[in-house]
C-alpha cells in the first residue's frame, strides 16, 4: 500500500478529499443561505434572529476555511468556484424567506444533511487514522448537535 508523507494511504485520501470536497460545496451554500436569512428576517424575532443569523455564518465560514485547507493537506485541490458548489451541493437554496419559522427550518434541514456528510467522512477517516480530519469532523458534529438541539427547542420540537 502506497502512503502520502502524511502516513495516510494514497487511494484512500483521495476518496476522503472528494468527500471534503463534497462537505465544502454543501458548506458553501449553507452559508450563502445564512448570509440572505440575516438580510431578509422580518417580523418581531427580527433582532434575535439577525444576530443569531451572522453567529451562524460567521461560524460557517471559518469551517468553510477550515475544509478548504483540510483539503490541501490531503494533497487535494479545494472546490472555489460557483459552479462548483452548486454541482456538488444537495442542499436547497433558501431564496427570499423571510418567516423566521421557515428560516430556521432550513437551518435544521442544512445541518441534518451536513451531519450525514460529515458522518461518512468521519468513518472514512477513522478507517485509515488519519486523526486531522477525524479530530475536525468529530468538533463539527458535536456543535451542530447542538445547535440542532437549540434550534428545536425554539421551534418547541423533538428532535
């Protein structure tokens, strides 16, 4: 088995960037979605939401940072183009909503979907030790949990 100078197996790195790749084109658009429901909230959760809105994609873009440079210590080429992200991402475009019920409802739907992704990246990644991309993924998931979990609760929702 051919190793990178990172000790990680060739064939299988590359499989786990495409993956990152993958989890960076759905981060993308999850935080073009976070950036238009922080412009167009309305309604009387307005200032609550707004702030909560810019955390959020604050957030999401140093993850984004974070993949794309994940990726290149994999020896990968990091996903930069639109075109890029609208291919790779299965994620629904949140255009002009306004309801803060419907924003945070493709919150949830966003991060549900990004947990799937980096669930399979996390088990690619434990497969081979590579302990950098597991260690990230492990961090991820367990904030969006959270806030998962929080979001829930302002719908007063099971989870």
């Amino acid at each position: 088995m051919k190793v990178n100078r990172l000790g990680l197996p060739v064939k299988e790195t590359e499989v786990l960037v495409a993956e990152l790749n993958i989890l960076l084109a759905n981060f993308q658009v999850y935080y073009q979605n976070l950036r238009g429901l922080h412009w167009n909230i309305r309604g009387k959760r307005f200032f609550d939401l707004h702030i909560k809105f810019e955390e959020l994609y604050n957030d999401s873009q140093l993850k984004i940072d974070l993949i794309a440079e994940r990726v290149l210590t994999l020896g990968g080429t990091p996903l930069h183009t639109f075109d890029d992200y609208t291919n790779n991402s299965k994620l629904p475009v949140g255009k002009n909503i306004h309801n803060d019920e419907e924003a945070i409802n493709l919150i949830l739907n966003s991060l549900s979907h990004l947990l799937k992704i980096e669930r399979v990246i996390l088990s690619q990644a434990a497969e081979i030790n590579d302990e950098g991309t597991n260690s990230m993924m492990s961090d991820f998931i367990s904030e969006q949990e959270k806030t998962i979990w929080m979001m829930s609760a302002w719908l007063e929702q099971a989870i």
